[in-house]
C-alpha cells in the first residue's frame, strides 16, 4: 500500500478509537517510568478525559454519511456510531466508579495497569462495533476479551480473584475456539472475509449440502458467542467472576463486554444470516428458519437465571444472574426479530435503559460494600435510615431492573415484549408468556434488597457519606432511569433523528 492510498482514507472516522488508543498508550509510559510512590489513582481523570474527548469526536461524526476504509474492513455506520455512543457513556461512568473505589478490595497498588487495560478493552469493543470483515470482528473480539481476563484477576493476592481469572481465561478460550472454528466454515463457504462479499454470497447458496453446512456454522457461532454473552446453559463462568474481580472491572463485564457481545452477534445475524436462504427452494430465510435456537436460548437463559438468583446471598452473584437473566431478555427480541424493522431500535433502548440502571446499582454495592469490608446482603440494612437519598437511588435501580412503570427498565422490556406479541408463530408467544413470568419472578429477589433497605433495623445509626465523584454517577444514572422511562421518545427521537432505520448497516453495501 503506497503513501498516497493511506492518505486518501477518511482517517476522521476512526477518530474516536486514535483517541482511546492514544491515551492508553500514553497510560502505559506513565505507569511505566513514574516512581512507585507516585499515586496512580488521579490516572482515573487522565482516562477519563480521553473517553470524554472520543465521545466528543463521536458526536461530530454523526452528521457524517456511512464510512467505509480499510477495504471495508472498519466501517463507520449508523449501528457502530449508536454503539459506540453506549461503550463511551458506559466505560465513563465506570471509570468514575473505578476513581471512588477502595484500595484494600480491588485495584490496590495495581491501579495504572487498570486503566489502560480498561481503555485497550473499551478500544476492542469499539473496534467490533465497526468491523466489516471477520478478521477485524475477531482482533477486537479478542482485544476486549485478553483484557478482561487481566483485569478480572487484579487482585492478585485474592484467591477468588485468581479462580476468576482463571475461570475467565478457560471459557473464553473454549468460546473463541468454537467461534473460530464456525466463522472458517463461512469462510470455506464463501471465500471471503468480507462480510459484505459474504452475505451476497450467502444469498445466492441453494445447495442442500452447502445449506447443511452453513446451519453447523450457524449453530457454532451462536454457541460461542453465547459464552461471550454468558447465556444459559453457557453462563457457569459468570457468577464466579463477577464475584472475584473487582467492582468496577464487574460493572464493566456487566454491560460494556455485553452490549459487546450483542454487537457482534447482531452483526453477523444480520449482515451474513438475514440474506442467506433456509432451503433449496429459497422460499424461508435462513434466520427465519432457525431462530428457534436463539429462541430456546432465550427460554432456558430467562428461566435459569432468574431462579438462581433467587438463592444468592452475595450480591455480586445476585447482580451477575440478574445480567443472564437481562441477557436472555434480549435474545427474545433477537429470536423474534424484534417485530420486524424495529429491532435494532428495542436492543439499543433496552441497552441504554440496562447501562444506567445496573451501573447505579453497583455504584451504591460499590461504597457499602467497601464500607461493610463484605459483599453480602445484610450491607443493605437499614440504608433508609444511614442514607436515605442513596435508598431511594437504589430502589429506583432496582425497580428498573425489575421492569416496573416508570423506569426506562419497564419501557425497553415492554418493547421487547410487544415484538414477541406482533410475532407470527407460537414460539414467539412462548417467549412472551416466559418474559412476562420471569419478570414476575425477579420482583422476589429485587424486592428482597427492598427489604433490606427499608424494613430491617440497622445495627449502626452512623450515616453513609457517599464521595462527590461516586453522587455524580448516581445521579447521572438517576436522572437517565427515570427520563428515558416517563419519556422515552427523548432517546428513541434521537435515534431517529440520527441514524433513522440503521438500512445502511443491514444492507452493508
């Protein structure tokens, strides 16, 4: 490649990723040659600085026409600027909580591999966002992937966070190994890498044997990703290490690494599966054809999750089935189609609606738990009395997580659960009577932190003083549970406005 073709790329659009990718690298030599007694923690505002600044560059590229450089490997469409504006609002708000956290349960003397391992994360998931090609797809998919496994086993000297890590580590080998091993079957199959080239040649297969071998990629695929996903009956590595790792690394594998995962499966659904025929005659889509997969997923992740979290006592556990059970929420618009046009519309609310409520929630686990020295329930008892406005936050948190009216919780299932109604089959009536009682379900071990909260007696009358930095993520995740759930239109208008049907990332022309 001469220097004359570098230079005609529109290096503009991947401004946001040069600016992540710089401040991790300028991170890393601090961290690197500043002396050990210098404090690493005022790192947190230098990291933070920089996803301000790509979220800023972001926003400038919106009015911007679909980009595509690199040979189509990185495109910058309506779906990668839509999720890349969650990563950054998400990863900022974390950062803020991985600024307020306690030293003696997490990050201790480790704090300046932390931030640039968050930033190196944030940039694989970024990356995925805007991959046109598998090649790209899996070196941010592994990017995010190597970095969370470091930064779950940060406390070196815990043993539950070096089984964590380890845990971590295993799974996501074995998930990666059958992802790969499904995508070179599509590679076999079409020649290409090119998700674009690929879903025309996909569109044109009518071969019963190519046909056969296309389902096993399917089925490959979806079964690696689901580990990613951490959907049932993939989901055994999750409790353990949202227990293990510190609380901001689990708040980030809670909603940055999920909405990740979701990313990558929608993009190769929709882009390769959607135009593929589902037989020989070319009569039923392919993704019409198999969804049940995804809808049995769907099923067994609603149910599994939400019955065993209602035995966890360690609400780090409580909090990672909770994300399974929210996981399989979202495989019920995936498996449905989300009633059509509008599932990409329902997967970017339900997850702007999950980002505030769940950061919030760890945000209050956070401050108690490192207040408490423990991670159980009991830290919760008596908190409306010691600190009635963080009581009232985090009934607000929860009562989204449950999906009661009100909150932004409410309206993304509602969506959720209006596209499985305008379904045509049985399957997706299915989904919906098990989304509805699962919901139920959930209030029980929602309500039981409610309980805790207001209705048990405090051992201690001594107020909880949350620090300045960690009331800001309160409130920002306050005032987004709450005006995205009285006002939905205000998210769902903006998302028209800027990126109206998403037909330039589903054609992928």
């Amino acid at each position: 490649m001469d220097m004359k073709t570098v230079l005609s790329y529109e290096w503009g659009a991947m401004m946001p990723e040069f600016i992540i990718l710089g401040t991790a690298i300028l991170l890393s030599l601090f961290d690197l040659f500043a002396p050990k007694r210098f404090n690493r923690r005022p790192l947190a505002w230098f990291a933070l600085i920089g996803i301000v600044l790509a979220f800023v560059s972001l926003i400038s590229l919106l009015p911007l026409a679909e980009t595509s450089i690199l040979a189509d490997t990185f495109r910058l469409d309506s779906f990668a600027k839509a999720s890349k504006l969650l990563l950054l609002i998400g990863a900022g708000l974390v950062i803020v909580l991985a600024a307020s956290h306690s030293a003696n349960d997490g990050l201790g003397g480790y704090q300046g591999e932390f931030y640039y391992l968050f930033l190196t994360a944030l940039l694989g998931a970024m990356m995925m966002t805007s991959s046109g090609d598998l090649i790209t797809l899996v070196v941010g998919l592994e990017l995010l992937s190597i970095s969370s496994y470091i930064l779950a086993g940060m406390k070196k000297k815990n043993l539950k966070s070096n089984e964590a890590a380890l845990k971590y580590v295993v799974m996501g080998g074995i998930s990666t190994a059958i992802t790969l091993f499904g995508m070179s079957y599509l590679y076999g199959l079409t020649g290409s890498t090119n998700l674009g080239e690929m879903s025309e040649t996909m569109a044109r297969v009518s071969d019963s044997q190519v046909l056969y071998l296309l389902g096993l990629a399917f089925f490959m695929v979806l079964v690696g990703l689901s580990f990613k996903l951490a959907t049932a009956p993939f989901h055994m590595w999750a409790p353990d290490v949202y227990e293990g790792a510190p609380t901001p690394v689990t708040a980030f594998l809670s909603v940055i690494s999920k909405i990740a995962g979701f990313v990558i499966l929608l993009r190769l659904l929709l882009s390769l599966f959607l135009a593929a025929s589902g037989d020989t005659f070319g009569t039923v889509a392919f993704l019409e054809q198999n969804r049940v997969f995804i809808a049995v997923l769907a099923g067994a992740t609603m149910i599994i999750g939400n019955v065993l979290a209602l035995r966890q006592q360690n609400v780090k556990r409580l909090l990672a089935y909770s994300g399974i059970a929210h996981a399989g929420y979202l495989l019920v618009a995936v498996a449905t189609l989300g009633g059509g046009y509008f599932l990409l519309d329902t997967v970017w609310f339900y997850f702007l609606a999950y980002l505030f409520m769940n950061i919030g929630a760890f945000a209050v686990f956070q401050w108690l738990a490192d207040a408490n020295s423990s991670e159980q329930r009991f830290i919760f008892v008596g908190l409306a009395k010691r600190s009635p406005a963080a009581a009232v936050a985090m009934t607000i948190f929860l009562l989204s997580l449950a999906g009661i009216p009100g909150t932004a919780g409410f309206i993304g299932k509602f969506h959720i659960f209006l596209g499985a109604l305008l379904g045509s089959t049985p399957t997706d009536y299915i989904l919906a009577s098990i989304l509805l009682a699962t919901t139920i379900l959930s209030y029980v071990y929602y309500f039981s932190l409610l309980v805790q909260i207001f209705f048990r007696p405090a051992a201690t009358k001594e107020a909880v003083r949350f620090p300045v930095s960690l009331m800001i993520v309160l409130l920002v995740c306050v005032v987004g549970t709450m005006i995205f759930g009285l006002a939905p239109n205000i998210a769902l208008d903006f998302l028209h406005q800027h990126f109206g049907d998403f037909t330039d990332f589903i054609s992928m022309g």
